[in-house]
C-alpha cells in the first residue's frame, strides 16, 4: 500500500495521509480533511434544511390540493349533470 504525503492544513509539516477522510495529522493531530468534512457536514445539513422546507411546503399545501380536488369532482360531476340535462332536452 502506498502511503502518501500530504501537509497538514493546521501546523504546515508534512504527514502521512491515508487518503481516509478522518486521518489525522501526526504532529498536531488536527484533521488533515478538515474543509472536506465541514463542505460534506454543510452539504448536509443544506440537504436536510431544503427537505423540511420541502416538506414543510407540502404540509402546508396538501389541506388546499385537498380542497381543490373535492370542488374539481364536484364541479366535474355537476358538468356531467348539466351536459346529460342538455343532451336529454334537446334529444326530447
Ligand atoms: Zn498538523
């Protein structure tokens, strides 16, 4: 296994570096891939804030789609009553 080097980001001296994201410096024992561990947390925590916006959202709007659907039916049904009526009328 190859084993490379890198500089730490904290004291600036050279380590070794197992290309694993929580391999530590050997001199100051500081994060070596620290700023890739605070992006990927960010990201994260990104992705977890927009799903409960998201679903947030949906819990807001459900109750109204519930709603819109409910009139749509009746609308629809009461459209079908009405275009029957006239069908029915005009036949006769
Ligand atoms: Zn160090």
């Amino acid at each position: 296994m190859v084993k490379r080097e890198i500089k730490c980001p904290h004291c600036c001296q050279w380590t070794v570096w197992q290309e694993q994201l929580q391999d530590r410096c050997k001199h100051c024992n500081g994060l070596l891939e620290q700023e890739k561990i605070n992006k990927i947390e960010a990201l994260a925590s990104q992705r977890k804030l927009k799903e409960e916006i998201e679903q947030a959202r949906i819990a807001q709007q459900n109750p109204f789609f519930r709603k819109v659907k409910q009139y749509t039916a009746t609308i629809f049904i009461g459209f079908i009553l009405v275009l029957t009526a006239v069908i029915v009328l005009a036949a006769g």
